[in-house]
C-alpha cells in the first residue's frame, strides 16, 4: 500500500506540473469575466497564485495522512518511536523551499504590476476621475469642438480646475482638450437600468488613460470586471490604463471606507463605440456641460516608485 501510495502521489504531480494550460483553462475562482486586454494578466496571476496555495496544501495534506497511517503508534507497544533531530538537510529543505516559493510569487507579481501601471506619453483617451464624499465625477479631457485653441495647457480657466494634476501628466492631454464633464450624487442612476450612481462612458477598443484625484478623503477606484482597483488619494494623483474590448454597462464603486455613506459611492461604466462615445460626449456639451468639475486638492508630489519612472 506504501508503494501505492508513493505511485499515487507523484502521479497527481505530474499531472498537476506537466499540462500545458491557459487561464481560460482554468476557473475563474470568483473573478468577474475580464473585459479589457489588461485584465486576463490579473486573472492569470489569481489562478497561479491558488494553483501554487492548492500544490503546497497537497503536500501538506500528504505529508500529514502519512504520518496518521504509516507512523501511528502499534496497539502492541508503547514505546516512543524513533526520532529525527537536527537533521540538517530536512532543516535547510524547509527553510529555502518557502523562501523559493516567495521569491517565484514576488517575481510575477512585480513583472505584472509593472506592465499594469505602464502609461502612454499620448494616451488615446483621458479621463479625470474625481472622488468625493459621495459620489464621482467624470473629466472627459477630449477636444470635443475640433478646436485646437481651446486647450487645458494654455486656458487659465481651464487649467484651475485641473491644477491638481500635476504638469508632467498634462502634458499628455490632447491638443485642444477643452473637455465636457459628468458630476454624480448618491441618488443617480443609470437610466437604461436603474443602476445606482453615476454612469462613466468609454470606448470599445481605445486606451483610456484614468488620472484619479480626490476632492476630501481617500477613495478607491473599482470597476469589477477590470480585475483593478487603485486608491483616489487626496493631495497626490495615482494613474492606470486600459483598453476596453467588451460592450456592455458594468459596475463600479469605492472599495475604500471613506465614512459613513461609503455604500452609496457606486457608478456605472458603460463601454460603447467610438462613435457612439463621441456623440455620448457632444451631448454633454449641448447640455452645458463644458469645461471640467474641480479635480481635487493641491498635490504634494508623485509616487517615488512608480510615477518617476513612467513617461
């Protein structure tokens, strides 16, 4: 039966070790389906992760019902069995083992997060996204006039309602970016079906570029089936992109305690054409919605690690 089991254990292994699988391969293991071309990176990370948890645990698990069946002491005799101190070898074993695995985990998720939190000097689309207790607030930074005058780096009134964007990230707004904008309270809704918050619109297909600024406390900027969420910090500006590649009207909402009304900071994402997009953003000019809401506070510098070294 020993021999058996030995047989059994290195054949669950192989096959753990040996097939060539994917992350559509795999479930899900509670994520939402991915619907942009950055999130399947995030959810390939989440299933190796359980798969390295479910192989540790198997060994455990072995090692343990090998210990209950084979070493369990005889009915017959009652002396204490045989036992293994300081032995080197098992001691080095369990002390590199944990400290290889660590290090594999580290190295993919550094890689990873690296590509995520990668940004574009001339990124397709800008959006500002504001937090504030309770609700968000949508920048459109786009040229929606065709007028190349009116731009966010040369209009004073313009600029003061951004000035807490630093310069470096402006820089990268488009030519002409006189902007249209969406400001939401607790008691919006999407009107198409009645979701709670307001509803920001991206394109399908485009690089959207989020510059997250927040107006009082910390926020946290959450799309569910992005597989993302990234903090909206008073006094500093965090930045991520993603390329939508699903139609479809998603949820979105604050996964940060920011007071008593936190559960009403939700919002809508409804990912549409270009064309669309762009007849979505000439609406909010007709409606008078030009120009931009108030960014946030005063920033007090980019992030050390991350900010320095994107363009």
């Amino acid at each position: 039966m020993r021999r058996k089991l030995q047989q059994a254990l290195a054949a669950g292994l192989v096959l753990a070790t040996a097939t060539g699988c994917t992350s559509k391969d795999f479930p899900r293991l509670g994520m939402p389906t991915p619907v942009t071309d950055e999130a399947p990176r995030i959810l390939s990370l989440w299933q190796g992760s359980w798969a390295a948890a479910l192989a540790v645990g198997v060994l455990v698990w072995g090692l343990i019902l090998w210990s209950v069946i084979f070493h369990r002491r005889s009915r017959s005799k009652v002396e204490i069995p045989p036992q293994t101190r300081y032995n080197m070898p098992i001691e080095a074993l369990y002390t590199v083992v944990p400290i290889i695995i660590i290090s594999v985990l580290f190295y993919f998720t550094a890689r990873d997060e690296t590509k995520l939190l990668a940004t574009s000097k001339k990124p397709t689309h800008v959006v500002n996204v504001v937090g504030y207790q309770w609700s968000w607030g949508f920048n459109y930074v786009e040229n929606v006039d065709g007028d190349p005058k009116t731009d966010v780096n040369t209009d004073k009134a313009l600029s003061k309602e951004l000035s807490a964007i630093p310069d470096r990230m402006t820089k990268g707004f488009p030519k002409g970016a006189e902007g249209v904008y969406e400001a939401g309270t607790p008691a919006s809704k999407n009107p198409q079906n009645g979701n709670p918050g307001p509803t920001l619109w991206l394109p399908k297909g485009e690089k959207v570029q989020f510059i997250l600024t927040s107006r009082d406390v910390i926020h946290s900027f959450w799309v569910l089936p992005f597989l993302m969420k990234q903090d909206v910090i008073p006094g500093h500006v965090n930045r991520f992109e993603v390329t939508p590649n699903k139609e479809g009207t998603f949820r979105g909402k604050c996964a940060e305690l920011c007071g008593v009304d936190h559960s009403r900071m939700l919002f809508n994402v409804k990912v549409v054409s270009p064309e669309r997009y762009q007849k979505h953003l000439e609406d909010l000019a007709k409606k008078g919605q030009t120009g931009y809401i108030p960014a946030g506070t005063a920033t007090t510098g980019g992030a050390k690690n991350a900010e320095t070294n994107n363009p």
